[in-house]
C-alpha cells in the first residue's frame, strides 16, 4: 500500500479550490482498456483511422462497430473505488471540479455530479451535418442510422482533429488557472488541449499531484508524484481525509 505524505491530506484540507483531470488510466481497474497501454485499444486498430472525422467517412460501419462494441463493454463494467473515490472528495472538498477525457461515463455513475467532459461521452449520438442530438436506439443490423435532415448520425464524442467543446473547455482551463491543488489522474498527457491543464494550473501556482502506474511527460515538473493503482490510491486519500 502506498504511503500518501501527511501533507497532501493537510493541504486537501486548506485547499480552497481542488481539481482533479483523468484520463483513461482511472477506468483501467473497471476492465475497460486505456488508449496506449499494452492492452491499448488504439494497439489493435489506429486513432485516426476510428476517432477522426475523415475516418468516421471513409468507413463509417467499422467506425461504428468499434463504438457498439465499447458501448457494449461500458454496459458490462461497474465504476472502479477510484470513481467513488473521486465522487466522494467532491462531496468532502468545498470547491471541486472533475475534469475527465473519458467518454465512459463512468464517473457520472460513480456519483460524480460536477464534471466537465471534454471529449464528449460515448452513450450520447448526435448528427454529423446538424449536430441535432439523437435518442433512438442503434441497430447496426437494420443500416447506418440517418438524422430526419438526412445527415448521418455519429457517436457525440470528439474526435481527432476537431474542437473541444466551448463551454467545457473553457471552464477547464479557468478551473486549472484558479486551482491551489491539481491532481492528473491516469492520463498519458499526449492528447492536447486536456494535457496542458496541469502545465497551467502548475505556471498558476497550484500544487500538482501526479497519480499514474508509470511517469508521464508532466511527472518531473510535478510537485508529488504518486506512483500506483488510482483504485488503491484514491480511497487511500480520501480515508486519511476523513
Ligand atoms: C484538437 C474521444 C484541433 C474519442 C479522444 C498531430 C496530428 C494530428 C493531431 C494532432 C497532432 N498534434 C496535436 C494534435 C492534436 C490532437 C492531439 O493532441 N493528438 C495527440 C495524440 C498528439 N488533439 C486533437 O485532435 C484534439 N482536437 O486539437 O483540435 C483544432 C483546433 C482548432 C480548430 C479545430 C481543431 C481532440 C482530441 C480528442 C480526441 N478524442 N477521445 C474516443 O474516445 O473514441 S482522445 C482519447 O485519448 C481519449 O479521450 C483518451 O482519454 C485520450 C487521452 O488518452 P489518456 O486518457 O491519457 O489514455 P492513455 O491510454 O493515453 O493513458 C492511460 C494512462 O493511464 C497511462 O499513462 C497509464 O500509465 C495510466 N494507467 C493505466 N492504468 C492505470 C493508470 N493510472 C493509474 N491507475 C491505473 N490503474
Ligand atoms: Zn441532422
């Protein structure tokens, strides 16, 4: 078990405006795999070719298989004590704000209720051509699904290459310049612009906790580096802070 310094908990305690930012590494204990781990889902097919808009046209049937078979697999998991950890410190801290990249919509079933979702989530469709949310059931069986303007109908995630949503992308980058703690959480910190927020929160004073199974680019410039399991971790903090 790892040993969390007694003064991360004190400064958990004084801190007046807390975020935490994760990426795939918080759902790899819910059996759901990362991006560029050895079990990586990029390994078997490539990012541009599933999560790109050019990618989505040239084959929109793998496209959205790769997403069924995801949905399919999010149905299947149950939020990790990482999630629950994380909805818990939103309860306990006054200011919390939970940034994520993920689309599982895992941490909205943890009980997370503050979370800004910069890539979008993976249960939500909406319309390539006019962004119209769609709520009927996919049946990839009976065709590609269509908007009633005749658009094709594509996961509501954002794929390389295209913006960030507005609202939630600026209240990320507010949040990590106001933050006096920032904690990354199971992130690779390649995909840009999330992988900036806690170069920014550091460069705005914040103390920034690293939490990840291995060192990532932001490691070094990190003020704590917590090496291990985000589902042991996390409970660990929130138990000390009890
Ligand atoms: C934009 C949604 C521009 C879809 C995702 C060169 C070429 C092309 C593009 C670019 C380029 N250079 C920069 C770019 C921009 C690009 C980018 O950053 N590319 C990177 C790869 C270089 N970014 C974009 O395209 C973004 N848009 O820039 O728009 C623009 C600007 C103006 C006007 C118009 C356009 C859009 C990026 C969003 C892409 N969508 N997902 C889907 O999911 O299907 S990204 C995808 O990667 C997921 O969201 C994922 O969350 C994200 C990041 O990966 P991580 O979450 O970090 O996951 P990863 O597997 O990498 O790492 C897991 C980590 O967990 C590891 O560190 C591991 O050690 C750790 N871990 C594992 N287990 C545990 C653990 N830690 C703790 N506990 C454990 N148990
Ligand atoms: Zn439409």
């Amino acid at each position: 078990m790892i040993n969390i310094p007694e003064q991360l908990i004190a400064r958990l305690k004084n801190a007046s405006k807390v975020v935490a930012s994760t990426g795939a590494g918080v759902s790899a204990e819910s059996g759901v795999p990362t991006f560029r781990g050895q079990d990586g889902i990029w390994n078997k097919m490539n990012p541009e070719e599933l999560a790109s808009v050019d990618g989505f046209m040239a084959n929109p049937q793998l496209v959205w298989e790769w997403y069924q078979y995801r949905r399919d697999l999010m149905d299947k998991v149950e939020p990790n004590p990482g999630h629950k950890a994380l909805a818990d410190l939103e309860k306990m801290v006054s200011d919390f704000t939970l940034i994520t990249q993920n689309v599982d919509n895992l941490h909205r079933r943890a009980g997370s209720s503050r979370i800004l979702e910069l890539h979008g989530n993976v249960t939500r469709n909406k319309c390539l051509a006019c962004d119209k949310p769609y709520a009927e059931e996919i049946r990839l069986d009976k065709g590609l699904p269509y908007c009633s303007c005749g658009g094709m109908i594509r996961p509501d995630v954002v794929w390389f290459g295209e913006m960030l949503p507005e609202r939630e992308i600026r209240a990320a980058f507010a949040a990590a310049e106001e933050a006096d703690l920032f904690f990354s959480i199971g992130t690779s910190t390649l995909v840009q612009p999330a992988a900036a927020l806690p170069f920014l929160a550091r460069r705005n004073g914040a103390y920034v906790v690293e939490i990840n199974i291995e060192p990532t680019g932001l490691t070094t410039i990190s003020d704590l580096f917590l090496q291990g399991k985000s589902g042991e971790i996390l409970p660990e903090i929130v138990r000390l802070l009890r």
